[in-house]
C-alpha cells in the first residue's frame, strides 16, 4: 500500500458518507456539509475494519498502515476488538501499563491523523458480574482510561459468551438481555453519551435468535431498552453470512428500533487454518446501504492479505456514495446496478499489484515494536557478483502478472464459493475422473478426454508458476502471511496433476498418491483432517460440487405394479443413449431382459427410487446371472460367472442429479445378494449408456472385467462380496 494523500479537500469528500434525511440515501459530502451534518445531527456512515478474530492480534505497525489505506480508499472506521489481546477480553478489568498506554496512545493519534474514527472495544462477558457495582466501576475505570488516551468512540461486546446468568445476576436482572443493555447504558452515560457507541449483542445473528429474530425476547429488550443513541451490531442470517438480504436488515431493524452496523465475516479465517479469503467483497445488495448505520469488516487475521476485501468494501460504500451507474455491463450473476463485484475485484487486484513489486521495509520501526519477526534481508541491492565463462547464470526472477493474482484470488476465493478458475479446476477434474474409462479402454470419446486432460494440466501448471513468481517478490511481507496457503494449493494440484496424468497413462501413478509408506505430505490436514474424513460426506468438505439439495427421495421394495414404470424408465434412457449415438442394432443384454420384466429379479433383490413426481429410478438384481445368460444365448463357458454368479441393474432419470440414493441403493443390494451366498456382482454396460457408466466407474466398488464374446459395445465391470 503507498502511502495516502494527505488531508486535502479531495480524500475528505471521498471519506463520508452520510445518510441525506430526504432519501434516506448515503450520499458524499464536502467537508463542509459535514459540519453541517454534525450540527443537524445526522451520523456519518460508518465504513471499515474491525479487528475482531481469534488469534493473533495485528501490529501497531500494521495498524497504522490499515489508516493510511482506510483513508486512501475513502472508509472512516476502526473497531479495535482483537479477540485474543488480554485486554480487551479475559483481562478486562486491568488497566493498561504505562508502556501499552504509550502505544494505544500513538495508536488513536495514528488514526485520528488520518482522519479515521478509532473505536475502543471491551469485552467484559466471560466473567463479569453485572449487579456487582465494583465490577462496573472497574469497567467505567478501565474505559476512562482509554479516553484519556485520546479516544471518544467506545464499544462494548457480548458476543460468544454464556448466556446463563450468575445467580446474584437472576436476582438483580429479569433477563440477560436486561442485564447487558443496564450495563451498556450506564458506560454510555458516564462516558457522556459518545457520538459513536456500538454494543454487540450476544444473539448477534438470526442464526442464533430464538425461536426467530421477530419473536426473540432478547432482541426486543435490546431494541426497547437500549438507549437509542448507540447503535447495534449485526452479522446478518448468520456467524458467517453467505448473503445479506435487505428484507432480513428491514426486519432486524424493526425489532432493534435502528440500523444496525454490519460486523461483516464474509472475509474472517480465523475458523479454519487452510482457509484465507481473497475474492470481492459480495452478495449484499448496495440496495442496503441506505438501511444500515454501517459496514465494518472483520477480515482474515493475517494483516497483508486483507488488501482485497477491505479495498472492495471501500468501493462497495462508494458505489451507494456515487448512485447507482447506468451503463454497468452486467453479468448474470451480477444484478446490482451501483456495484460489479467483478470490477471492483479487478481494481483492488490492479493496486495490489503494485504492493508486491515493492519491497517495503519497516521504515521507523518504533523500539517498543520486536523487529525480530522481520526477515533478515533489508535491501535488495544490484548484484555484486557476475558469472563467469562457463558459470551458472544468476537466478532472475519473473516479475508476478495481474493474471497471477486474479488466479490467487479464485483459488482463495469466498467461504461459500470457489472462484472461476477453481471452479473450472473442480469440474474438469471430476470429469476426467469419470470419464477416465474413455481414456482407458480408448473409446470415441478418448480424442476429447485427452484434450481436456492437457487443458488440465495447463491450469494445474499455471498454478505452479504463479506460486513460483509469488515467492520471488520483493515485497516479502505480504509473500509471508500467503506463503502456507500458495504452498499447501501448489502441492494439491500437483497431487490432482498426476492423478490425471496416471489415469491417461501418461505416468506413473504418482508415489504420493499410491505409495504404502507416502511422505507426510501425501496425508495432509492432521489428526484433524483424519476426523473429518471419518464423517459423512468428508465433513461436507464436497459442499461445492453438489450442493446441498432439497429433494427428498424414498426408496423402497420394487412390487408388481412397478412394472410399468421401470419398463418406461429403461425405454426412455435406452432411446436418450440411442439418439446420441446411434448404432444400428444392440444385442440383448441380461440387464435388458431383466429392466423390460421378460425375467424377474431375485427376491427382495429389487428396488425402486421415487421421488415427490413418482418413480424416477430402479436398480434389480439375479443372485444366479447364469440362468438368465443362458436364455440370451450367452457363451457362459468363461469363468468370470463362477467368480461373479449375480448381476445387478438399474437405472435413474437425469432429474435425480445426486449421486447418493443410487449408492445407498447398490450397497442394500449388494448387502442383500451377500445373504444369499453370493461370491461375486457383475454389471453389464453400454459404452453409450454414459450415465450409468460414469455412476459405476464413479460411485461404487465395481471394476472392468475382462470376459470373451463380449458385444463389442459392452463393458462388464464386477465387484466381489
Ligand atoms: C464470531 C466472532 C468473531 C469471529 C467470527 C468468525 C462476531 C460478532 N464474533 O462469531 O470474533 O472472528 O465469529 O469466526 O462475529
């Protein structure tokens, strides 16, 4: 980030926005209409950061730089509230030491400096007893404190707290509510009712409102009786909201008796230690601004990554600041006429670039401030050393691309959604999986799988280079707080990469990926990851590739009456597979026989998938495949039926998009045919029949089998019990 412009009249109008009483409306003012706002009483809206995650706390240093970008980008808040600082949290009650009150002391000067409102947040809630009058005594001291370093904006915070009260509390409060907004009124008061005051509330998303944000007893005591010169924050429908609706702030807001201020997670990590999020600030409508007080983002905890998401919120308040452009081109996705998330991303990208490119080093580094997290090197100079004849030429590093960092920001995209190219990545990869057949068995569709599976490639490579590029940059800083989340993507398209170079047969299958004594890392995500591997659907880790559906499915016993229906079942796909490659005749299958109900199915070895529209699938099943194969004039001789005596089919409609009830299905019946004695289930499959192809290679435990006079249009595949 370089350095912002001094105060002139420019940034100062680009820094505030105030809500216009006429419209409602945010809108920019001169400095000049801003006193005029303070003396009619409208608040400015409040735009920025609140460093309020686990963790970590950032640096003096690095805060101060948050200032400088926050008012070159136009925004005008700071909530300080870094969860893990004892301070401000588990020891509350201290005071400040006199060498901690120096550097709070330089802090608040270092944003009044630059123009940002610095809000001093406590969190009094793990331990305090609200009837006690020396414990709010030593709350009101600990705050007058802070205030005689310069602060006039204060907060007090509930958030992630017990919401069981001490019983010297039950007898004083009727509620927990009533207690914290008692507590809340009376700092405000003795404070002398600041012109910013934020509390927090412990239900502070309609996630966690019982039974619901209209009815919560909680929310209506806050909005009854909090004085209504503080204002409330709010993270949305949830901890971490995916969107933000104006519908769900109109209602909160009804209930609150004010606009809340969003405390925005969209961007916060501090949950998850693979996870850092670089895409645009999105999904809430610049509709929303005029109905909220204001927008303070808690970001990633690591400091230099944050460039993005605080860079797009500043465009984002400015879009509401400006009105709503005309002429924005919009993609399908991007409906909101004042803001593209799109474009604001590209132009945060386009100013981080040069961030990277610089080498930033600590300018006055203060001595309270440990250099000693400071790498060692403090200046790049012109290399000394030229090689000589016949010597190694010295390492020249590529210089990172704009495009290397929109690829940064798509593998690191947003908690509920990959970006372009990793979404591409994903979908590419699940496709060579499946079709990994057409490479193997060299069927018509090989030409396309291999030329996918060099377009993969392609981008798997183009990972590698940006995180080559991305580790030679001068400004090391930045590369630091990235350098495990490039490392730990790098080495996962390299796992992906050779998987699909080994299911092409273009390698080796990869030692990481087969090896029975893998280096650590072909194992990753620790015990953790070992935990959640264990549960259904890998913790739905898989959440992006199927989403979650609504449907509901039922599957139950196959009866006469089904007849028809699989009948039509089995027709309509056989005619779908004909008309997409067509084939002059088919010879008969047992599988054919067994779906048209010239054979019936083993008992209990039949059943049919029914969804809120009727059937929609089947799967049956022989425990002795011989009979039947005999009846089709199948050469039985080869042993692959003493192996595999049964046989299983079946079929489900494209409407079921979900893999997971035909899985459920298989495994009952396999489960089923077990009982019987059975050693062994083959299935019978038409290269054409892509669908149920894919299912198999996919989705269960079969494997190809090689079996003589076999039509040449039929792959077996087999799974033994
Ligand atoms: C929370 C915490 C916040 C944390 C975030 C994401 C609020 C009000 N509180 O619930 O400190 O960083 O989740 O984990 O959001």
């Amino acid at each position: 980030m370089t350095v912002g412009a001094l105060d002139t009249a420019e940034t100062q109008r680009d820094r505030n926005y105030i809500s216009t009483p006429a419209d409602g409306r945010s809108a920019m003012t001169t400095s000049t209409e801003v006193s005029e706002t303070a003396r009619t009483g409208t608040k400015p809206f409040i735009g920025g950061v609140v460093e309020g995650f686990y963790g970590r706390p950032w640096t003096m240093e690095q805060r101060t730089k948050l200032f400088k970008s926050e008012q070159k980008w136009g925004l005008n808040t700071y909530l300080y509230a870094p969860k893990d600082d004892y301070k401000h949290r588990m020891y509350w009650r201290d005071l400040y030491s006199p060498e901690e009150a120096e550097q709070l002391i330089a802090l608040i000067s270092a944003a009044k400096k630059h123009n940002i409102d610095f809000i001093y947040a406590i969190s009094p809630g793990l331990d305090v007893t609200f009837s006690n009058r020396k414990e709010v005594a030593a709350l009101k001291r600990k705050l007058d404190q802070v205030r005689d370093f310069g602060c006039s904006s204060f907060s007090l915070l509930f958030d992630d707290i017990e919401t069981e009260m001490c019983p010297a509390d039950k007898q004083a409060f009727s509620s927990f509510g009533h207690a914290q907004v008692a507590i809340t009124n009376e700092v405000y008061r003795h404070l002398g009712e600041p012109e910013t005051f934020l509390f927090c509330p412990t239900d502070y998303c309609a996630a966690f409102c019982s039974p619901n944000v209209f009815q919560s007893s909680y929310l209506h005591t806050v909005g009854d009786e909090l004085l209504p010169g503080i204002d409330v924050l709010w993270t949305g429908p949830k901890v971490v909201s995916h969107k933000i609706s104006v519908e769900s702030i109109e209602e909160v807001s009804s209930i609150l008796k004010r606009a809340p201020v969003i405390w925005d997670n969209i961007h916060a990590n501090d949950y998850d230690p693979q996870r850092i999020f670089m895409g645009p600030y999105k999904d809430r409508p610049t509709e929303l601004i005029p109905k909220l007080r204001g927008v303070l983002t808690n970001p990633n905890c690591e400091f230099y990554p944050n460039f993005v998401p605080i860079h797009t919120l500043a465009t984002w308040c400015k879009a509401s600041a400006a009105g709503a452009p005309k002429d924005v081109e919009m993609g399908d996705e991007e409906q909101d006429p004042g803001y593209s998330p799109h474009k604001a991303l590209t132009l945060a990208l386009t100013d981080w670039l040069e961030e990277f490119l610089c080498t930033d080093q600590p300018t006055a580094c203060s001595k309270k401030e440990s250099c000693d997290e400071e790498p060692m090197q403090t200046d790049l100079e012109e290399h000394s050393y030229i090689p000589g004849p016949g010597e190694n030429p010295l390492y020249t590093a590529e210089p990172l691309t704009l495009d290397d960092l929109k690829l940064l920001s798509d593998l690191f995209y947003l908690p509920y959604e990959h970006g372009a190219t990793a979404k591409t990545m994903l979908h590419e990869l699940d496709w060579l999986q499946c079709h990994s057949q057409a490479a193997a068995l060299k069927t018509d569709q090989t030409a396309e799988w291999c030329s996918r599976a060099r377009q993969f490639d392609d981008m798997c490579e183009a990972v590698v280079r940006m995180f080559n590029r991305l580790s030679n940059v001068p400004n090391r800083r930045i590369l630091y707080d990235l350098y495990n989340y490039i490392c730990d993507i790098k080495s996962g398209v390299n796992l992906a990469q050779a998987y699909v170079k080994s299911l092409g047969g273009l390698g080796k299958p990869s030692a990481q990926l087969m090896s029975a004594d893998p280096e650590p890392w072909g194992f990753r995500g620790g015990l953790s990851g070992e935990f959640q591997r264990m549960l259904p659907g890998h913790g739905n880790r898989d959440l992006f590739k199927h989403p979650p559906r609504t449907s509901v499915y039922c599957i139950r016993p196959y009866c006469a009456e089904d007849k028809m229906d699989v009948q039509s079942i089995f027709v309509k796909m056989q005619r779908e597979r004909q008309i997409k490659a067509p084939s002059a005749t088919e010879a008969p299958l047992i599988s054919d026989i067994l779906s048209t109900g010239e054979i019936s199915p083993s008992p209990e070895c039949a059943l049919v998938l029914e969804d809120d529209i009727g059937v929609c699938g089947y799967m049956l099943a022989l425990t002795d495949a011989k009979a039947a194969a005999a009846s089709i004039q199948r050469d039985t001789s080869d042993g692959v039926f003493e192996d595999f005596p049964s046989l299983v089919t079946g079929q489900i409609l494209p409407r079921v998009a979900d893999p997971s009830p035909a899985k459920r299905m298989i495994g009952q019946l396999l489960s089923t045919i077990r009982t019987f004695g059975s050693r062994g289930v083959l299935c019978e499959l038409r290269h054409s029949d892509r669908r149920m192809l894919d299912f198999f290679t996919k989705s269960s435990s079969f494997q190809p089998l090689k079996m003589d006079a076999l039509p040449p249009d039929v792959v077996v595949m087999g799974t033994t019990l």
